[in-house]
C-alpha cells in the first residue's frame, strides 16, 4: 500500500510539472546547421595604435617640452577577425598562449562580426575557434565545425643594420610564422644573401647594358642597318631563282 502511494506522488508530480522535452537533433537538422557553421571565417589584421600619450609610458630621455608635444610611439598589434555568425550559432575561442577560452554569441557581434585585439605580437599565436548549435535550435550545444588563425611575431632583427639592403630575405622581415634558427650563424647568412642579392642585380645591369648598347647601336646606324636588312632579303631571293632555275634545267 505504501509503494502504492509514492507510485502515485510520482505519477501526480509529473503530471503537474508537465515538463517540457526537447526534440533530439535531427540528422537534418545537424546538417543544415553544420552548412551554416561553415561559413564562419576567421581572420586577422596587423594594425597599430599611438601609446605616447598613455599613463605610465616612458618617453626618451632629454626631450623638450615641443619634442614630447609632437612626440608619437605607435604600437603593433592585431585585429582578430571572426564572421558570419549567426544567432543559429556560438563559438569558443581558444589558443596556445593562455589558458581560458571564451564564448561569443550573435548579441556579441556587430553585424555577425566579433573582433578583438590581440596586444602580444612577441609569440606566435595559434587561434582556435570551435562552433556550436545555440539553443535556437534543435541541436543545441552540438559542436559543429572548427576553424583556425595564427597570427606571426615579431622579428626585430627586422630593425638590426645588417639587415639593410635584404628587407626581403625572410630573417629579415617584419613578420615572422616561425621562430628564426640557427641565431648563431644568422648574420653570415645574411650577408652571404646580400652579396648574392648584389652580384645578381650586377648581371642584370650588365644585360641591360648590352641590350641597350645594341638598340643605341641601331638608333646611330639606322641606315646601314636598313641596307644591310635589304641586301641581305635581296641576296636570299637571288639565290632562290638559282636554284629555282638550276631545278626546273634538271627537269628539261
């Protein structure tokens, strides 16, 4: 009898509570969703921004007053870029450097868009956004579809004297997807490029030299050359009648 009683308790709970039972994801569903998840990009921008004017920077020693008043010091940094969001959707934005993540919804976005800075550019950062079913849908909390940015570092041998003249050798430039090597022989190999760089701009001057010497050549005998051209088609057109000739006697 007693079990009798908390069968019914139970039965009566439920059936006041009614509680509402979300539908599964559908295959269907999941698809379509998976279709909009896909569209989602991720991106960046290098971009820089003036901290001379802001609390707690240490400007140069020595400067006048006129100096720090027209003074700048502009900071790179990176734009990161994350679109196509919908309200169908959220993601979870990870990467390599720290140890949180964060969520984004549409309401975070402008225009489907979520952008945020990245200050460190001294490390290689590798972005992972991983996107979700939002509880608009059937499937929510489904993951759905990851996409992957990397931002470079910064090189500042970039800023190194030894680097003049050979801005476009990869030790070299601005930015860096992969730490430089072999730091010890760094600076050989840079020269040894530079040499290479100078003795291949050196042939080339040489060949544009001797191109143009034949067409100042042309340009001065402009005469002989045409004479020269004609006596040589004449001699070609005098020498196939010969032969022409020489052919045909044959023939008789």
């Amino acid at each position: 009898m007693k079990k009798i009683k908390i069968l019914s308790i139970i039965l009566i709970t439920l059936f006041i509570s009614n509680p509402e039972v979300k539908a599964a994801c559908s295959i269907e569903e999941e698809s379509r969703l998976t279709k909009e998840a896909r569209n989602v990009k991720a991106s960046f921008e290098a971009a820089q921004v003036d901290v001379s004017k802001e609390p707690g920077f240490n400007l140069p020693d020595g400067m006048t007053e006129e100096d720090i008043a027209n003074y700048t010091y502009m900071q790179d940094y990176f734009k990161i870029h994350i679109s196509n969001l919908t309200e169908n959707l959220y993601v979870i934005v990870k990467n390599n450097i720290a140890n949180d993540s964060k969520k984004y919804y549409y309401s975070d976005t402008k225009d489907g868009e979520i952008v945020f800075d990245q200050m460190d550019v001294d490390r290689i950062y590798n972005y992972t956004i991983e996107v979700y079913a939002t509880n608009n849908t059937e499937c929510n909390g489904e993951k759905l579809y990851t996409v992957y940015t990397s931002t470079p570092m910064f090189n500042y041998m970039s800023y190194e004297p030894v680097c003049e003249g050979a801005e476009d050798y990869y030790a070299c430039e601005k930015w860096l997807s992969t730490p430089l090597t072999d730091l010890d022989n760094l600076v050989n190999r840079i020269e040894k490029y530079k040499e290479s760089k100078k003795q291949d701009e050196e042939k080339e001057k040489e060949e544009e030299k001797k191109k143009g010497g034949l067409k100042e050549f042309v340009k001065e005998n402009k005469e002989i050359v045409i004479v020269s051209a004609i006596c040589i088609v004449a001699i070609g057109g005098l020498v196939t009648v010969i032969l022409v000739k020489k052919q045909r006697s044959k023939i008789v």
